[in-house]
C-alpha cells in the first residue's frame, strides 16, 4: 500500500483540500485527512484520470501517410461486426501523449463514412498491446448527416440521400425484428409440446431442459453476424453510438430511438445551437458526447457551430461528456475544452467531472472509474499546479495503481 498526498483533491464531484488517497493494488482503499504511515509516493493537485468519450486513436497515426489509416473501412454501409481494436497499433506516439496528460481511457469507434461502421470499443491508452488493452464493449458506431452519403465512390450499396440512408437502417432493423418474431412463434408451439410431453411423463425434466436448450442454440444460429449486432442493439444490451451534428438529423436519431426502443448517444452535435434541441435529447434519455469543441468547422453541415453553443448545452440540463475525436483534435489536449465550461459559469470541480465522472456514467464505467473513492480503479493524475492555468502540468500518471509516468 502507498499513498498520494492531494493538497487540492478534484474527485470527480468536490473539490477536497488536504487529503491523503491510500492506493492497495488496483484500487483506492479510502481516502482520509490524517497522514497515514505508508509510502507517500507523490503530492499535488489530484484529479481522477480523464476518459475520452470517443476516438480514432491508434488508427490513425502518428507520422504515417494517411493512405495507412484505418478509420473507414469502404467495403460496405453497412457492417457492424467490424472492431475498431483489430486495426489499432499501441506503439502509436499519440497513445504516450494521451497518457502523459492524463487521458487513460478512450471509447475508439470507426469513422463516419458508413451508415454502421463497427463497434464502439472502451480501451485503456496505457495498454502496451492489445492484449491487455480492452476495457469493455459498449457498443456500435452509427452514422448520421452528410457523411454516410458523401462516400459514394467507395464499394456496396451506397446512397446519396439521407432519406437513402435512413430508409436503409430502419429496413435493416425491421427485418431483424420480423425474422426474430417469426422464429418465437415457430418455438412458442415447439415449447407448448415439449411442455405437454412432460406433464405426461413422456419426458423427463432433465431432457425437457436439454431441449430448450437446443431450441435456443438453433435459433441463435438462424441469425447472421450482422444481424445478432442487431438484435444487441433492439434488445439494448449494446448502445449506438451515433455520430449527428444537425438539428434535423438529431430529431431522426430520437424518433428511431422512441420506434425501437434504443439505448444511444448522440456524439458530436456541434451544429446545434438551440437549447431546445439539447433539452429533446434530455426528455428522451439520450446523452450526449460533446465535440471536439477546437474542430474546424470544414463543411457545411457545421456552419452553426461554435464554443458559445456551450452555453445553450448546460442550460438544457442535457447529460454529456466530451470528445478529443482524435486525431480531429489532439487526445491529449481533451481537458483545454473545459475552458470553455468555466466561461458559462461551470466550477472547476464540475468542469472536471465531465471528463471523469460524467464520461464514465455515459459509458458505463461509473463502477470502477470516473471518481476518486474507495473501491474504484487508481487511476489519477498528480498536476503540479491547478489543471486550469496554463502552465501547468502533470507530473505523474498512475494507472489501476501502478505509477506509469513520472516528471
């Protein structure tokens, strides 16, 4: 056991003075104001380590041509099975730089280009290799707006309209959700016999459940890959992460939600400007991940954006977390967006915890990271001043208790 002296402690909710974090293997023992006597390995300001709620990250590269990314797959709209994990180097220089300040985590998604692009993949950036990289599987990345449609010159069934596209994902749901019907009722009368069997005896417990089992792994198997991401998706044990900037395309992302019963996040949305397009996403449950706030705004379906739609995102009382959209905006300059929040009245404490706690809960990790407390991963920044002056930086990384960068 070691500990780590925090002078100012933002925990992800407070902001704390003078507090001792005790640290036993992964997790936080406890925090608590008298000096323990144990190692005190560091003291500073401490602050939970930042999780960045969607990110290209490793597949797209430092120093490498850009014919070498691996953001887009172009072989069709549609497929959700990809994993963004299979096409992610980790000896990537910008997996060091997120690291070095304070971004230990990242939800890494597939491009935008495709209606389905791939899954959405929560990895730690301190992971040498994949193999110790993978956190947990959220989701699927989903695409709405210009961009789905601006790639026609790549292969499959492409459109060049919205409606297209749309039209495509709600005939690719509905036939998913028929197939799926059609096989209950074929099993409702498999099981009413079976059932039946065994209140004669002509069957034994044992064999009545070996056959409902089969029945099970049969009706798994009439399903394709693509179409068991579905079904994740409609009966919300996965949750579409869905790229929108405009208002409109907003509005069709929150009736899909409500006609399918959908868990998702609206990402980005940085064309809208209207509190009560924000407060639409509240009233429906859907949260928002915001950003990158310092993009330039390079098409027309961003020509509303601006940092002073901030202001319209806190007063809708909307849930959200932020975005580096590495390599849109660097991963390691995610927490200079929170600036911004400090402009339209947030306090530093409840600007932290977008990033840490807010983040977390979106993505449900709020279980063992996005707070300083006991029983939660150690995993925390030591800064050698307050976070938000300029000049400051920080001067050690631990990560699930293990101390991996040091000034």
């Amino acid at each position: 056991m070691f500990a780590v002296k925090a002078n100012v402690l933002y925990d992800g909710r407070n902001k704390l003075e003078n507090a001792y974090i005790l640290i036993e293997g992964n997790k936080i023992a406890r925090i608590q104001e008298e000096k323990p006597d144990v190692d005190i390995l560091f003291e500073g300001i401490v602050t939970p380590a930042f999780i960045d709620g969607h990110s290209h990250i490793g597949m797209a590269r430092h120093g490498e041509p850009s014919d070498e990314s691996e953001v887009n797959d172009i072989s069709d709209v549609f497929q959700p099975t990809l994993n963004p994990l299979d096409s992610v180097y980790f000896d990537d220089k910008y997996f060091r730089d997120a690291v070095e300040f304070g971004v230990l985590y990242s939800c890494i998604v597939p491009g935008s280009g495709n209606l389905i692009g791939g899954k959405a993949i929560i990895i730690r950036n301190f992971a040498k290799d994949r193999s110790k990289a993978l956190v947990r599987d959220y989701g699927y990345k989903m695409a709405l707006g210009f961009n789905p449609r601006s790639t026609l010159e790549w292969k499959g069934k492409r459109f060049n309209t919205r409606m297209g596209v749309y039209a495509l994902l709600i005939e690719e749901f509905e036939n998913v959700i028929r197939k799926k019907r059609k096989l209950e009722l074929e099993n409702k009368e498999k099981i009413r016999s079976l059932k039946s069997m065994l209140s004669k005896g002509e069957i034994t417990k044992e064999e009545y459940e070996e056959a409902l089992a089969e029945i099970e792994e049969r009706t798994a198997l009439e399903f394709e890959p693509h179409e068991r991401a579905l079904l994740e998706i409609l009966e919300k044990k996965k949750t579409l992460k869905t790229h929108v900037h405009k208002e409109d395309d907003v509005y069709f992302l929150i009736d899909l939600v409500k006609k399918f019963n959908l868990n998702a996040t609206a990402d980005h949305v940085c064309d809208v400007h209207r509190v009560e397009v924000f407060r639409s996403l509240k009233e429906i449950n859907i949260p928002i991940v915001y950003g990158p706030i310092d993009a330039f705004a390079y098409k027309t379906e961003l020509k509303h954006d601006s940092y002073k739609n901030v202001k319209a995102l806190i007063e809708s009382g909307a849930k959200f977390a932020l975005m580096s959209d590495h390599p849109v905006m660097l991963a390691r300059n995610l927490y200079l967006q929170l600036r911004y929040f400090l402009f339209y009245g947030y306090s530093k404490e409840k600007a932290i915890g977008i990033i840490t706690k807010e983040a977390a809960e979106i993505l449900g990790l709020s279980d063992v990271l996005g707070t300083i407390e006991a029983g939660k991963l150690a995993s925390l920044i030591i800064w050698n001043d307050d976070p938000f002056y300029f000049w400051s930086k920080p001067i050690a990384i631990i990560a699930e208790g293990e101390v991996i960068h040091k000034e």
